[in-house]
C-alpha cells in the first residue's frame, strides 16, 4: 500500500485530459499535475528544447515525493522517452500503451495517427505499432490547429471552422482507408465528436489519455505501488504561470471544476508547497 500521489505532467491545460481518465480508473489515487502553461506549446519546438523542459517536469513531480510520473503529453512522449527513463520513480508516456491498443483494434491493419508537428516529425507510433505488428500501415498527420481550436473552446460539433480544419487534417485518413486512429495528443480527445463525423463510425478512435489509466493501474498492481483505496483520491495541481486561465479552462479538460486548488510553480525551481 502505497499513499504517495501519482504525478502527471503536460505542456500545459490538455493533460487534464489523461487527469480526468485516470480520476474515472483510479478513484482511490491522489494525483500531482504540472502544467507547464509558461512554456506551452511544446509542439512546435525542436527536440532539445523538449527534452530539456521534460527533465525539468520530471524534477519538479520528484520534489512532489510522487510514486510514479506519467507523461500525458504526447509530444514529451515521442520526443523525449529517454529523459522519462532517467526519472527517480517509474515514468511512461503515452505512447507505448496507445500503439498497443490501436495494435489491437485495427482490423484491416491500417492506423492513422494525429499528433503536433513535433510528435509525427519523432515517427515513434510507427516504430512502436512496427514493433508490436510488423504487418501494421501507418498514416501520419500533424495537426497544430487542433491546439488553439481547443483552448479557444472551439470545439462544439457544428463549429465552422473546426470542421474545416478537421476536414483537411483527417482526409489523408480517409484516403488512406484507416479503421483505427490515434488521438496522439492530449488535447485531440475533445474535439472527438468532429472526427467522428468526419471518419465515420467504422473507425476506431484511440484516447491516449484513457490509454495511460489502463497502464498505469496495471503498473500500480504490478509494482505494488496502489494506495490500496476504492475512493477519497485528491487532486493538487500546479502551472508554470497564469493560474487564473488554468482554473477557468480547465474544467472542459477535466470536466470538473478545480477552483482555488491551483498553485504557481516553476519546473526548474524548488516548488512551492501548499
Ligand atoms: N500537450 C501537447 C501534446 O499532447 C499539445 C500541446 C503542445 O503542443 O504543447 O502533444
């Protein structure tokens, strides 16, 4: 029985996403998050830059006395596996548990995958898919728009130009006969109902987020790590700046409202407790 929290990072607001999934999975769990809004997007920006802010996220949860870090980015992931290796505790990103479930759905073995430039520039769902199934065809998008459409809150199914830009971005899916798509960035899952139009019911859309929930339960029997509750988990979460946005956002991430629970902090500085 572990009571320590488990720590979640992102780039910024989106990772609530993979909060929300694992709130609904692991209702007996307490749960850190770091949002890194004084530095998001990190999807646009080059490898390094990457790869140097997710060892400072990593730093920051550990300070937390976490017991395990989830990257729930999905840039992080792809580009910076390496940094999550070097964690004081166990740490995963989204992209091992994701391709394998999109591995396991796909029937006529051809999956899309949307991300940020970054994510599809790093090609680590398809060498993931290639080494679960070797057979697998994969389709790679970069959808930066999905982003700000997201934080604008422009996401109803009827949004103009939502659909123009989902229209674009997925129709190399359609051309390319995918039955199975990952939603390979935390902000993706809340524009679902668009893609699905678009796609049709036929294929399978993957949720990172609800992906790394089921991962992370089984690492925490695995690793006897759970906090051994059914119920009573609590949620503390900490940006990098502006919290007042984070706390009126984050609510269509999280589907809840967080209020005054939200703290400032800088991942490369000591953290400020509560
Ligand atoms: N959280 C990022 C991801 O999942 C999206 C936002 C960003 O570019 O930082 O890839």
């Amino acid at each position: 029985m572990d009571l320590r929290p488990i720590g979640v990072f992102d780039s910024g607001l989106g990772g609530l996403t993979a909060v929300r999934r694992l709130m609904q999975r692991l209702p007996g769990e307490d749960i850190v998050y770091f949002g890194d809004t004084g530095r998001v997007p990190y999807g646009t920006r080059s490898a390094a830059t990457i790869a140097e802010y997710a060892g400072q996220d990593c730093r920051f949860l550990e300070k937390q006395n976490v017991k395990l870090i989830i990257a729930a980015c999905g840039t992080v992931s792809s580009v910076a596996p390496h940094v999550l290796r070097q964690a004081a505790v166990p740490a995963f990103g989204v992209v091992e548990p994701t391709a394998a479930a999109a591995a396991a759905a796909t029937v006529n073995g051809r999956v899309g995958i949307l991300g940020t430039s970054a994510t599809v520039r790093s090609g680590a769902y398809e060498q993931q898919l290639r080494r679960i199934n070797p057979s697998i065809q994969t389709v790679a998008q970069a959808c930066p728009l999905f982003v700000p459409l997201v934080e604008s809150g422009w996401i109803a199914r009827d949004d103009e130009a939502a659909v123009a830009v989902a229209k674009r971005y997925l129709q190399p899916m359609k051309d390319a006969g995918v039955d199975t798509l990952i939603l390979g960035c935390t902000h993706f899952p809340l524009l679902s109902d668009i893609i699905r139009d678009r796609m049709g019911d036929g294929v399978t859309l993957i949720d990172s987020g609800a992906c790394c929930a089921d991962a992370c339960a089984r690492l925490l029997t695995q690793q006897g790590l759970a906090s051994g509750r059914e119920t009573g988990g609590e949620g503390r979460f900490f940006v990098s700046d502006r919290p007042e946005d984070f706390s009126a956002v984050a609510h269509r991430f999280l589907g809840r409202e967080i209020g005054s629970r939200v703290l400032v902090a800088h991942a490369e500085e000591p953290a400020i407790c509560p």
